[in-house]
C-alpha cells in the first residue's frame, strides 16, 4: 500500500501533456489538434464538476478516435466522481490495452475522489513516460474503493 500511496503523490504532482509517439492512432495525426482541444476542454469540464459535458466530450473524442486510452482513462475519472466504480474499472480495463505505447508527458493531474487520475493534455508533444502504468494504477485504487464498497 505504501508503493501505491508514493505512486500517487509522484503521478498527482504532475499534468500530461499528450504526446506523438507508439501507440498514437492515425486519428491524432490526422486530427491532433482539434482532438487535444477538446481533450482540454473536457479535463477542464471535469475538474469543473460539469461531468455530463465532460462525458460527451470524451464520447466524441472516442467517435474520432475510437479506443484513446486517455478519453477512457478520464471518462474512468467520470464514473469514479458519479460513484460508479464497476463503470471506472470497465472504461479503466478498455484504456489499458490501448495505452502501451501511447507516450505522454506528465505535468497535471486531478485526483478524483483521491483514487482515480485524470489527465489533462496541453499540447501535442512527444512524452517520456507510458501512459499504461498509470492506467494500471488507476485500476488498482479503483478496484480497491469496489472492496471497500460492496455493490458500487
């Protein structure tokens, strides 16, 4: 548990930047920055508490890039902020195949009901760090709010 708290602080210290990179589908070619717009502005939505705007948001991000693992890592967020935690850990589980790979760069985050992160893109630029494992941790303290919370 203790890894997982240092996990959290380390990944909540920072925001993401998205980032070319394996694993960007041709959709972000194609359509980057219209895309990282709307990305923002549903991330802004969400820590705004406008959580309905956000969700369609991150809907038509995924109509114009059907399985972005951050879209589903943040629509995650959304289910986790409603109380839905089955919902989280299946958008969670559908960001996670997809995430290997997708690079992003991490300055800003929002915990969410101090288990599930959000990210916020700025710009289109080149990460460091796989978005993967931070999905893996998301699905882990979500999974940990279910046990803790019979019937969510």
């Amino acid at each position: 548990m203790g890894k997982l708290i240092s996990k959290t602080l380390l990944v909540a210290a920072a925001v993401v930047w998205v980032g070319w990179g394996a694993g960007i589908s041709p959709a972000w070619c194609q359509n980057g920055q219209k895309l990282t717009q709307m990305m923002v502005q549903s991330y802004d939505l969400l820590e705004g508490g406008k959580l309905e705007e956000a969700q369609k948001l991150y809907e038509e991000v995924l109509k114009e890039d059907p399985g972005n693992p951050l879209a589903l890592n943040n629509l995650g967020a959304i289910m986790v902020t409603a109380g839905k935690y089955r919902e989280a850990i299946s958008y969670l589980g559908q960001a996670l195949p997809k995430a290997k790979g997708y690079k992003v760069k991490v300055n800003r985050v929002c915990a969410v009901k101090g288990i599930c992160l959000a990210f916020r893109p700025l710009q289109e630029v080149y990460g460091d760090q796989e978005l993967e494992p931070l999905i893996r941790l998301n699905i882990q303290m979500v999974q940990g709010k279910v046990a803790a919370t019979p019937g969510k």
